[in-house]
C-alpha cells in the first residue's frame, strides 16, 4: 500500500490538501478487488502515531481533504495519511495492507494553493520505503532564486519506528563540493529554504544527499506574491535507465555521490 | 536450454510481448528497444508565444548513470510542431556533469508541439552488460508571462533512436480499448487542458470522458491523433470532477494543465 502526506509552508497563505482516490489509475495492471477505506490522518509524537479516524472513502469513489479540515492538534504536524480497510486503534504500528498494488502507481495529487493559484503533483510513499533503511541522492536542476522568487527543498521521510530521529542532510555543487549542511528528522515534512544556501545560478544542478536516511524530494518554488508556483519531485537514480539491472546503476550513483 | 530459458524465449521475444500486449494477457508497459545502445527518450511537450514559454533542464546524463567514468554526452535534440514535422533538429556535447538550458523562445520557433532529447556516449557498452538502457526523463520548466518556471519531470518512455539513426517507438498498445482515470479532481477550476502526443507508429484515438460528482457525464471529446502529432483538448466547464481516457494505449498518461487565476499548473496524470 501507499502512505500520503500534507506539505507544509511557513507562508500563512499558502494552503495543503490532496486529492485522494479509491481506485487505481488503469485496471490494466492492478487486479485490487476495491473495499471502502477509511481515511487516517496521523502524525508522530515521537514515541508512538497519533491516528485520527477522518472519512470513509467508499470504492471507485474520491475525496478531497484541506489540511485546514483536521482537528486543531494536527495543524502545525507533519501529518500523514493511509487508507485502511478497519479503523485504527493500536498506535503503536502502522498499519500496512496488502491493496494499492498498481502500475503505474496509486497516486494522490498532493497539491499547495494560494488565493490565486496552485501547484500539485501526483505523489505516494510506498509502504515498502517505510521499512527500509535509505539514503538520499538527489539532483535537482529545479533550483530558482531570482529576484522575488524563493526555492524550497523538501524531504518527506516515514518511517514504521515511530521515533523522531535527527540526520543530515548535505548540499553538494557538482564538483563534490558541500556548501550546506543540516539536520532533517524522521516522520516528518522537513523544509529547507534554498535562498541563502545557493548563490551560484550559473551552475544548473545542485546535489542532495544524506548516508543515513531518505525520503521524497520535492522541489516547491514560489514568488513573493504567491501569485505563480512550482512544485515536483525529482526522479530515484534508477530513472536515468530502463529495463535490465537498474538497482546496479543505482548503486554506482549512490556511491559517487555518497562517498 | 532449460524451463525457465524456454518461457523466457517464447513469453518474452518481441512477437509474443506483441500479442501479449494486443490480448492483455500480462501486457508490458514498454518494449525493449532491438539496439544495445539505444538510449530511449521521453516525447516532451513544448509550448513558445508571445506569453508563454518552455525550457528544458539538458544534464549530462551519462554523469548520473556512469559517475565514476567522467565522459562527455552528445545529445541530439529533435523538436516537432504540433503537426508532426520536424521544426529543428540540432546537436549539443555536453562536458561530464554538466547541464545546460534549453529556452524555446530563443530557438526561434513559436507554437506548440513535442521534443525527443537523446543522448550518446562512448562508454555506453557497460550499460548493454547489465541489460538496461539510457533514459532521458528530464525536467521541463513551463512558464507564463512573468511567472516563475514551473517544474515537471518526463512523462512515460517514449522512443529510441536505433542504429541508423532511425526513432523507433517503444509503446505499448491492445487491441481492446484501455480506461486511464487520473487521480486528480477538476472541480477547482473550470479551465482545464488535457495535451495527448503520439509517439507511437500509428495513428491513436483518443476520447475524454468528463464527470460531474454524480458520475454522469457532463461532456466528451474524442480526436485522432497522428503520429508525432500533439493534440490540446481544451475544456471550459465548472461541473467537471473527473475524467476517464479512453485509448488503445496501454498506458496513456497525459499531462494535465489546469488554469487559475494568475498562473497555472501542469503537471502528469
């Protein structure tokens, strides 16, 4: 199954909310035999989940949630979201269900808006991510820091232990070069404000790393008006091929990038 | 020759993935291109006016699957209107880990249409032991008036460029009609686009279901596309909660642009 996620802004404008379906994109490649899911939102308080039961979500059918929706303690959370067949009531695990198996994959579109206009793109966690020990090498050629426009990099980290782990990340130039350095934490939307940490626009792709953990890289810009947005994720390593021994390409860029 | 040697010769050589495919019986997304070095590109969507504009994030991208062998990356970039022809076609090297920007409107060229961007390298022989291929899914910034670049990565994998230089297409299609839902909602905005290209080898229909929250339909549009054509199927109706494609395209993701008030969105299905 996939997890989904709000994303935050420190904008006081800016509003989260995602489009979530109980249906897959094409029935082509996904035999799911659909139930009605209940929608859990849920964050971590650092020792256990705090769920919170937020609508039925009946099959082949769609909701809309706006952050704003939750109760009042889950407003300044990084909160997620995963669709289960029961409602929850052990806090103590996430619960991963066998459903949302897809190609191409279950998505949400994961959407920020301001008073006039918005930006999204079609996100997921895979629940496979959440038990696995990552790293983080991503290559953003998204970067904008013109006059009047801000860039932000976010990484959306989940993860079964409901800890709040502290780790670092890395900004690298392409010559291997760190020219920032920070603390993220486990389960939760980091966001890092490019501005001041990139001032070199004539080089075209900047480098994110971390050795101890990963997550998804979104890229979010906007300017100062809110009036004109940007917002999309960069591609895992194995992207740059298709068909045969990807995971090794994979390997070789992690490596470089990592060392 | 073993089992497991025989299911793979017979179920997966490119005439059986074909009538896999047609019947759906365990169809494949994407064929596997008949060169060793090919490298596969996405069909990227382009858009030059006078109030609109597109730039291509163009990486190295033999420095992202072959860091640790620094070698330069000769692209070839083809771009065609919206009609299928060919509107220019021209090389650029790139040194190891470098990237550069393609912006339309300095091209030259105005309207609409699709890109292919491949790439060739002299070390591309490790790839083939391994069994995969390059593939350019690259970033894609679209921009209005004096809006910032807004960001959107590849679509699907569209074609590659065979020995002789040839673009032979890798997508899938079924002799049975596919259904392709987004999961996204319309109901916040009334303007909305769908842009469909065909980077197959044959003309596609394509048709659009729009509905409304009672799952009626509200309207619908259907066109032919040729090949190398791109299609923008324009709506204009507040009622719109949904949509359904329907194809013989096993996987028809389309890219999505949504208007608002100052700006837009674009992203993929």
């Amino acid at each position: 199954m996939n997890y989904f996620f709000f994303l935050d802004h420190p904008d006081n404008e800016l509003r989260s909310s995602i489009d979530l379906f109980n249906k897959p994109p094409s029935k082509t490649w996904s035999k799911e035999k659909l139930y009605n899911v209940n929608v859990h939102v849920f964050y971590s308080d650092g020792i256990k989940w705090k769920f919170h039961y937020f609508k039925t979500i009946k099959k082949n059918d769609y909701l809309t949630i706006n952050k704003d929706e939750l109760p009042i303690d889950f407003q300044n959370k990084s909160v997620f979201i995963s669709l289960n067949k029961d409602k929850i009531t052990d806090s103590s695990k996430l619960i991963n269900e066998n459903y949302m198996n897809s190609i191409p994959a279950w998505r949400a579109n994961i959407k920020l808006k301001s008073k006039s206009t918005a930006c999204s793109y079609q996100g997921e966690i895979p629940s496979s991510l959440t038990e696995k020990n990552l790293s983080l090498v991503s290559c953003s050629p998204m970067v904008q820091l013109e006059k009047n426009i801000n860039t932000y990099f976010y990484l959306v980290n989940l993860n079964s232990n409901p800890g709040k782990i502290k780790f670092k990340i890395n900004v690298l130039n392409k010559n291997k070069e760190i020219i920032y350095t920070d603390n993220f934490y486990t389960n939760t939307i980091n966001i890092l404000n490019l501005k001041n940490i990139i001032t070199n626009l004539n080089e075209k792709m900047y480098i994110f790393t971390s050795k101890d953990k990963g997550g998804v890289p979104i890229y979010f810009s906007k300017n100062d008006t809110n009036t004109s947005l940007s917002l999309e994720h960069t591609h895992p390593p194995t992207e740059y091929t298709i068909h045969g021994n990807r995971i090794f390409f994979q390997k070789e860029k992690k490596n470089f990038w990592l060392d | 020759m073993n089992n497991n040697s025989i299911k793979t010769t017979v179920f997966r050589n490119k005439y059986s993935l074909y009538l896999r495919n047609l019947f759906n019986i365990k169809p494949v997304d994407t064929y596997r291109p008949l060169y060793n070095e090919a490298c596969v590109s996405d069909f990227f969507y382009w858009s030059s006016n006078k109030n609109f504009d597109t730039k291509f994030m163009l990486t190295n991208i033999s420095s992202h699957i072959l860091p640790k062998t620094p070698q330069n990356d000769n692209v070839i970039f083809i771009i065609y209107n919206e009609s299928g022809n060919i509107l220019k076609k021209f090389e650029i090297v790139l040194s190891p880990y470098e990237t550069k920007e393609i912006v339309f409107s300095k091209l030259n060229i105005k309207g609409y249409g699709s890109f292919f961007v491949f790439h060739k390298f002299s070390k591309i022989n490790n790839l083939s032991s391994h069994g995969s291929f390059v593939a350019e899914r690259g970033y894609v910034g679209y921009k209005k008036n004096n809006g910032i670049w807004n960001f959107m990565h590849g679509n699907y994998n569209a074609c590659y460029l065979n020995k002789k230089n040839k673009i032979k297409s890798i997508i899938s299609k079924s002799f049975f009609t596919q259904f392709y839902c987004p999961q996204v909602t319309f109901n916040d905005t009334k303007n909305f686009k769908i842009i469909i290209n065909n980077p197959t080898n044959s003309k596609i229909k394509i048709n659009i279901e729009c509905f409304d929250k009672l799952k009626k339909i509200v309207v619908s549009k259907s066109n032919y596309i040729k090949i190398f054509n791109t299609f923008i199927f324009e709506f204009n109706n507040k009622d719109v909660d949904f949509i359904i494609i329907k194809s013989k395209i096993l996987f028809c993701r389309p890219l999505i642009l949504k208007e608002y008030k100052t700006n837009f969105d674009i992203f993929h299905g």
